[in-house]
C-alpha cells in the first residue's frame, strides 16, 4: 500500500508536510496542498481508518491543554439575556460537553453595534476560539460575514440561509408524527395545526409538512386547514375566527397563549377541545404533549464541532448536513382526552 512516505519522496517533502496538507491544515499553502492530493491520488494512496482514529486522539490532547474555546454566538435582543429556555439549555448542553474533553465554551453576543463581525473574527481567533456554534437566528437574517475559514462551525436551526454551515437539530418532524398518534389512539377526527410563520421557516416546514402528509393517511380525518400566524407574535383574533370557522376538536400548538384563549371563549378543556403542544417549553404540569430536552441538542452540537475542530474542517461546507436528535419525551397531561 501507498503510504504518506512514499508521497515524501516522490514529491521532494518531508512526511509531516504531507501529513498536513492532506488535513488542508492552514499552515501549508493552497498550491501545496493541490500537488500533494494530486499525487496521493496519482499514486493511489489511501488512508488506513485506524491510524486516522489514533492520531485524531492524541490531537485531542494539545485542545484540552491549551484550552481551545468554543464560542456559543447569539444574536439575541439583550446582552446575557436568553430569550427562551430552548436556547438556554442548549448553551448548558453545549458548555457541559465542552468542559467534558477540556474545552471553554463562552457565549458571545452578536448584537453590539460597535463590533462589526470582521472585528469579531479577530476577537474570537485571538481568544483561541476555535469552533463557532450559531444560535438560532431572527427568520430572514442578512448573510453573516465573519471570516469563517478560521473556525469550524455548527448552527441549531435552518434560519441562517448564508452561508449554510452543518446543522444539528432536533427531529421536528418526528416529534410531529408522536403527537399525531398520540391525537389518533385517542380518537380525535378534526385536528388541526396553529403554527407561527416565523417557526415554519426556522423548522424548515417539517412540522407543517408532516401534519399534512399524515392527514391523509388516516381517511377519518376531516381536512381542516392549518392556521399560519403571519406575524412572529400570538394573534387572538385570527385564532379565534379560525376556531370559530372550521371547528377543530383537537388542536396542536406550541403557542402558550392558546390554552387562555380557548378557555376565554367559554370551551372546556378537553372536553369541547383538545389541545396537544408539539414543543412545550413551560412547566405546567397539566398541558399535553412533548418536552424537548434541549440539553441533549447543545450536547450533540458540542460534540459534532469538537469532531470537526479536531480533524481541521474550517470554513462553509461544500455539501452541509443535518443531524436530528430525538431529545423529546410525552408528558400526558390534562388538555387530551385519556386513553
């Protein structure tokens, strides 16, 4: 087998070099790094997986020592303010992961006027960040312009449409398709989605998408048509005269003010309608439907950009990927009928 020494002596370098340049490591130049992949692959070279994993784990080592940062960018209204538990826990997933393999992990705020973000590229490479993790941002944001080939880089949602960058998500469509058999097993026949536009486009339409698909798998079902809130705020009135128009006899959410709201138009709870939330970020006790758990989203992230950090994998990617995470779990509740 052609191993990285026989690239060495065919090209006149020396086997570190090669080594380097076949990682894209920035410290060898681009016209380099094209003749080295040109002759590995001339010469048929190919790398053996398990030296890879033994030295992708002694590289480890150095990250821990000299603390390499992770930073957890967040474009929120108000410095240190988390505006939602779901972004909060998956700042303490991502930071407990980090601290797990030795390294920091600091939130950093996007939303100062006097840091443009070619300044914070500065800042974040001279503090020894390394990997970037992108909160999720406000839906239609203008394209991010930080200097990304210094750092690899992870984001938490589909709002950021430039650059793309890989995802780690949690599984919105399958989370979906658990709360409709929960509504299913419980005999519901008109259910039907309230659903903010601005989540929509953050979730990819995987919610939206899936309740539809799903309707039509079950023929019982009368076809009532989802209510797209238009604006990023709880709208009562279009609520109510949807309510009023089609007459849903389960309804799935994750808007807080709903269950107040049906319950301010004289409607029992679960008796007149149900109510199922697809993400239940409040700790009410009696509401039905899914926890998230966005702990283990941060976590995965953490651990997905660590992977990346340590075999040099900077800047966009060529061909992003998502990875989804199951992190949720069905609390039961008061708001649907019992089994």
């Amino acid at each position: 087998m052609v191993n990285q020494q026989d690239i060495a002596r065919e090209l006149g370098l020396s086997q570190t070099a090669v080594s380097l340049a076949l990682r894209n490591h920035p410290s060898i130049p681009a016209a380099t790094v094209r003749t080295v992949r040109s002759a590995a692959r001339r010469l048929g070279y190919r790398p053996n997986p398990l030296v890879s994993a033994l030295m992708a784990q002694r590289r480890k080592r150095p990250a821990a020592s000299l603390h390499a940062k992770i930073a957890f960018l967040t474009p929120f209204p108000v410095r240190g303010r988390w505006p939602s538990n779901y972004a909060a826990g998956c700042f303490a997933g991502a930071k407990a992961a980090a601290t797990e393999r030795g390294y920091l992990c600091e939130s950093f705020w996007l939303g100062d006027p006097a840091v443009d973000q070619r300044r914070l590229s500065q800042i974040l490479w001279t503090q020894n960040v390394q990997g970037l993790i992108l909160a999720p941002m406000p839906v239609n944001s203008p394209p991010m312009t930080l200097n990304w080939e210094r750092f690899a880089s992870v984001s938490l949602d589909y709002s950021l449409a430039n650059p793309k960058h890989h995802r780690v998500v949690d599984d919105h469509a399958f989370a979906m398709e658990r709360v409709l058999e929960e509504v299913a097993r419980r005999g519901y026949r008109r259910p039907g989605l309230v659903l903010r536009e601005s989540q929509d486009v953050r979730t990819h339409h995987s919610r939206l998408g899936v309740f539809l698909v799903r309707r039509r798998l079950y023929p019982a079902w009368s076809d009532i048509p989802p209510l797209i809130l238009p604006e990023d705020r709880w709208n009562a009135d279009l609520f109510t005269a949807w309510l009023e128009r089609e007459k849903p006899d389960v309804i799935l959410t994750e808007e807080d003010e709903l269950h107040e709201a049906v319950q301010h138009l004289k409607l029992r709870v679960p008796q007149d309608v149900g109510i199922a939330f697809f993400y239940k970020e409040h700790s009410k006790r009696s509401l039905s439907g899914l926890v998230i758990d966005s702990r283990l989203v941060g976590g995965m992230a953490t651990t997905v950009l660590m992977r990346m950090i340590e075999t040099n994998e900077r800047g966009t990617p060529r061909v992003p990927t998502t990875t989804l995470v199951e992190s949720f779990t069905w609390h039961q509740g008061r708001t649907l009928r019992p089994l």
